[in-house]
C-alpha cells in the first residue's frame, strides 16, 4: 500500500499505521480513508497530500 | 486604576495593549540579544475584542494598559491567531476573570489551547470568514506551519490593517512602537534573525502565502506583528524582505562555523576562510564557543555555504558543533554549498558524520572532508585554503 505526504507540514500517512486517534484503522488504504479527514498535524484537507509510493 | 502603563494608539480604533521583556535572552534556543515584546490589541468596536494576550508573567502590565482606556470587563471577544504561550499564555485566565463573549481561534487552534490548557469554550473560525464586530470586522486567514498549525492571521478592512501573529515580527524591546521610529538597518536585522531561526522552515509556505495575500487585494497600511514594532511606513519593505528571504536564492556568502579543542581546527577555519575570500566571497567565521546557534542561522540566511569545522572527542562530533548541526537542520535552510573539516587525535569520526548531516540537508558537499593528524603544518593549511576557493568557486556559479 502507498504512502502519502502532507505538502504543508510534511507528515507522512503510512497506511501500516493508520491514524487511529482519528478513526483510521492500521491497514486502511489511502483511498478508503474518508474525504473529510485531515491531517493530524497540521489539520490540511487529503486534496492537500502528494503520492510518495 | 494603575496609571504606570498606558496603550498606544495604532488607529482611531486599535491600540497595542502589549508588554516589553526588556530582560528576555533566550527563547527556545534563540538568543533574543535586545529582549523583546509581546503584543496584544485592542479594537474598539460595538464588541471590544482583544487579538492575542501576552506571556503570562506580563499579565498586569497589559492589563493595566487595557484598563487606561476601557475597563476590562468590556471585553466581548478575544482572538487567539496563535496559540504559543508567550501569546496565549493569559487566556484562560482571562477567560475566567473577563468572561468575554467569546474566543476564537482556528480549528488547530481549537484543539492546540485544549491540549495546553485543558480548557473549552473556544469557537472555532474558518478559513476566509469574516466576524463582524458591529462597526468593524475582522477577516480571518489560516496559515498553517506559519510557524504553527494553529496560526492565522486577522484582517481589519476598516483600518487596512493585519494582525499577523508572529508573521513579519521580530525580538526587540523598545520604548518605541512603530517602524518608523527605529533604525532600519536594526529593523532588517531583527526581522531576519526572526525569519532564519523561526519561519524559514516554512518558506515556501510564505511564497505562498504571500501570492495568496496580494490575490485577496487586502490593502494593508498597518502590519501589527505580535512581537516587534508595527510595520505603518514600510509594509512594502517588511513583505519584500520576506519574499526575498523565502526564495532562498544562493549568495556570495560564507559561513565557516566550528570549534576547536587545541587551535587545530581553529587554524584550519582560518586558512579555509581565506581561500573563501579569495575566491570572491564574503566570509563569517563564527567560532561556536563565543558565536551562538541563532546568530550563526542568522548569517546562513542570506549565504551560499556553510563550511563546517569540527575536532573528533570520543568518536563523537564535538557537542557545540553537534548542537548546530542539529538546529541548523531542523530550519532547512536551502541552496547551499558546504564542506566539513578539522583536526583529529586517533579516529576521526567527526568528519563523515557531520557530511552525513550536510547531505540530509541537500547541502551540495564539496569534497570528501579535510582531515588532519593533530596540528597541520603549511601544507595542510594551504590545501585548507584551496579548499575554500573551490568551495567559492561552486557558489560563484550557484549565483550567476
């Protein structure tokens, strides 16, 4: 599964770990994350995130 | 009332209600060598709204500055644009004792006051959104990891005036309050000691922003930053200067910082600095056990290298060095040449480790490292000195 980054404050999403304060089970792909999550760093929408494989 | 500290008026309808920390001289590893200011307002409106507090041992003096124009208590609405404590840090006092209205805050905001504070009752506001203060407004724009998720800047239309949080501030106590009325080569200094060990991480988020600005047409005559003087005379200066500083474009500048254990590696920056001058640069040798972190980052701002000097104690970097080499990075600075170099007893570890850093930092390394056995002779030190020129060569042709 791929990862992502956050281009404003450069967290990284690894779908191995997921984001489960925010809901996002370990193993979740990118793309089956909800729209409407953000990043949990800096709070910037998915649509602000680039593919980094 | 106290009648010791007064506001200052900004505008018929703002007033800086800040404190000055003439004593300040560290703040999180930035050494604040003219102390500094923290700076809260007061726009006198149909809802009286106070934009930041100030760190919480200064509470009375903006307070009493708030209560030689209006009491306190009339406070409806305080804005939280930056939720640091040297600016938040009277909030939830005041909270508590004012009882304003409400208190806004971004949404990273929000949650960045509930994880220092522990406390609720903040209303979020968005990006873009205006409030309306009865006879004035205030328009709202987020700018994330400038230099926190929750910073956000406030737009007052009626005045053409900005409420920056940190953005285009700088560390100086002073009786003055205005741009105008301080040196502006002090100011230029300031304001880029500021952005090298502060924003510069996010400078490519201040292009950004700064484009985002001049397509919103906010006519600004008034930047009121949160530490600093207002910016009334020169916006145009303080906004170019950050333009300047966040392209990041190579000068022909040096930095040879370093330490020395027995001169060694003193001797070493010497003679690379003059191969650096030679070679057309202008050169800062910054000798780390009397130069501090934040003055060096200050120099590497506006530069084109940073040639790094080192002795090997215990296998390890020397710790001053190591130090630097660890704030350094954490700001990213761009568009560097660099080279590593120093004197050594029986390993020499210093050297690769501290190239290693330089190439995680995109620092295009020339050459493989200058070592020498204990003290170097002519020979060495003439080699230091080459070493320097090619170092300015590979600048000269970064600069064009």
């Amino acid at each position: 599964m791929q990862k992502w980054i956050c281009d404003v404050c450069g967290y990284v999403y690894e779908p191995g770990a997921g984001d489960p304060d925010n809901g996002v089970s370990p193993g979740t792909a990118w793309e089956d994350i909800p729209a409407d999550w953000v990043c949990p760093v800096c709070g910037a929408p998915k649509s602000d995130f680039s593919l980094i494989g | 009332m106290d009648d010791v500290f007064r506001a200052v008026k900004v505008t018929d309808r703002v007033y800086w209600v800040g404190a000055v920390d003439w004593r300040l001289r560290h703040f999180h590893g930035y050494l604040t060598a003219r102390g500094t200011t923290y700076n809260a307002y007061l726009v006198l409106a149909d809802k009286m709204t106070l934009i930041d507090t100030v760190k919480a041992p200064f509470k009375k003096e903006m307070l009493d500055r708030i209560a030689s124009i209006v009491d306190p208590k009339e406070i409806k609405y305080i804005v939280s644009n930056h939720s640091e404590m040297d600016h938040s840090g009277c909030l939830p006092d005041l909270m508590a004792s004012l009882k304003p209205e409400k208190v806004f805050a971004s949404m990273m905001g929000v949650k960045a006051l509930k994880e220092h504070f522990h406390l609720d009752g903040v209303t979020r506001v968005k990006d873009g959104e205006t409030l309306s203060l009865g006879n004035a407004s205030l328009v709202f724009a987020e700018t994330k990891m400038i230099h926190w998720p929750d910073s956000m800047f406030a737009y007052l239309p009626e005045d053409q005036l900005l409420f920056s949080q940190d953005g285009f501030g700088m560390h100086l106590a002073s009786s003055e309050r205005f741009d105008d009325e301080i040196d502006s080569s002090l100011l230029e200094y300031e304001g880029a000691k500021y952005f090298a060990n502060i924003i510069l991480p996010y400078a490519p988020l201040v292009t950004k922003l700064l484009e985002r600005v001049a397509g919103l047409k906010w006519n600004m005559k008034f930047i009121a930053p949160d530490h600093g003087p207002v910016w009334r005379k020169d916006v145009d200066k303080i906004l170019g200067l950050y333009a300047k500083w966040a392209a990041q474009k190579p000068a022909k500048k040096a930095v040879v910082a370093y330490d020395t254990m027995w001169q060694s590696t003193a001797m070493m920056a010497r003679a690379i600095s003059e191969g650096l001058e030679a070679g057309g640069l202008a050169v800062k040798v910054m000798p780390l056990d009397v130069c501090h972190r934040s003055d060096v980052m200050t120099e590497l701002l506006c530069a084109g290298a940073f040639v790094v000097g080192s002795p090997t104690m215990n296998n390890q970097v020397y710790p001053t060095v190591a130090d630097l080499l660890t704030y350094v990075r954490g700001l990213k600075p761009k568009n560097l040449v660099g080279a590593a170099f120093g004197s050594y007893g029986w390993s020499g570890e210093a050297i690769p480790q501290i190239i290693d850093v330089l190439k995680a930092m995109k620092v295009d390394v020339v050459a493989d490292g200058l070592r020498v056995l204990y003290v170097p002779d002519e020979a060495v030190l003439v080699q230091c000195r080459a070493l320097g020129a090619d170092v300015a060569e590979k600048v000269r042709s970064n600069v064009g």
